[in-house]
C-alpha cells in the first residue's frame, strides 16, 4: 500500500494545524508523527486515515497492485488503535474480541483464543472490559489493531496506560507481526516509535 499526501492543509478558524504538507508513506516502513503535544499530530493521523476531510490538498491511496483505492473505501484497509477510541464495555473481553472479528479479520491463524493468549489475559477473558485495568483495555486495543488482517496500522500513543512490562509485551507484539505493512505512530516519546525508520515533524509544516 502507498499514500500520498499532496499539498494537504487543515485549519480550524484562525489556527493552522498543518499546511503546504506533501508527504509518501509506503508498505514496508514504519513511520512516526512527531511533535509537542497540541501540534497536530492526532489530526494529520485521522486525516491520512480518512476520518478527516483536509480543508485543502488531496490524499491518494493505492494497493500494492497499484489499484486505487477511494477515500470512502479506506477504512477496510485499516486498523486503528488511539486514547479516543473507546471498547465496547459493557462486554466481556472475548465478547469484544469476537465482535472486533465479525467487522476485522484477524491475520492468518489467529482466533478469539489466541488472541486471548497473546494478551496473557487468560483469567480475566470473562471479565467485563469496564472492569479490566487501563494497562489491561490498552494490550486489548493494541492486540486488536496489530492482530487485524489490515495492510495500514494507525497508532496514536501506543503505549499509553502501559507499564514497562506492558511497554516491553508492545515490542514484542510489534516484532513478531508487525511484517511488511505499513504502520504510522503518533508520539513524542522515543519509546513508543523506537521502531520507526521514518520520520515527520508537524511543526516543520506550521
């Protein structure tokens, strides 16, 4: 899969986000979002995501058959994990597993069980995902975005509400299936996109 952004820019009033931004990420790169925090860098994240419009400039989206693919149809293409998105948490965490994969399939020989064995969360796979600990709803969503049979990863803050057990079960999440796809994480800590060849700062668009 290869985006390209062409000359995007996005404002809200007076307050410029980003502008004059052209930019290509590509299947097989790891690629971060830089910047303070209140930079910008959640909203670039949702507009290559398709879930923001830019106020000016185009995004263009192609498979790896160089088949185009259209902004409306994006979303099949994607998983997304962010502080913003909630779980549903009125179920239990293999109801919320089972549910992600009606909509998602998961990558090849992964299931509701396994899932639940790569989270570790064995014990607690009846549990209510309103009773689950912020460290244990955070593996969930990570587990449901990297285990996605998605060809683009979007990650904002990945390692948010983790501890360093957690931080290092995210690394090896990433390491073992991450593969060839193209991920994109949004931070300012070092940590979180450690994993990342590629880099764009928001502030050098302003």
């Amino acid at each position: 899969m290869t985006i390209n952004v062409h000359n995007a820019a996005k404002w809200y009033g007076r307050e410029i986000v980003f502008r004059n931004l052209s930019f290509s990420f590509r299947s097989g790169e790891q690629y971060a979002i830089l910047g303070p925090n209140g930079s910008g860098k959640s909203t670039l994240l949702l507009v290559i995501g398709g879930y923001i419009t830019p106020n000016k400039g185009a995004i263009t989206y192609q498979r790896s058959d160089h088949q185009n693919i259209p902004l409306e149809n994006i979303y099949q293409y994607l998983a997304i994990v962010a502080p913003y998105l909630e779980l549903m948490e009125e179920f239990t965490l293999l109801e919320q597993v089972r549910f992600q994969q009606q909509f998602r399939p998961f990558i090849h020989g992964f299931g509701p069980d396994k899932i639940i064995d790569v989270l570790g969360l064995q014990k607690h796979m009846h549990k209510e995902v309103r009773n689950l600990s912020s460290g244990m709803r955070q593996r969930l969503k990570l587990a449901l975005c990297i285990l996605s049979d998605a060809p683009l990863l979007l990650m904002d803050e990945p390692l948010m509400n983790l501890d360093h057990k957690g931080q290092d079960w995210f690394h090896e999440l990433v390491d073992n299936y991450l593969g060839n796809r193209l991920a994109i994480v949004c931070s300012n800590r070092k940590e979180e996109y450690a994993f990342c060849r590629e880099q764009l700062l928001v502030t050098d668009f302003k």
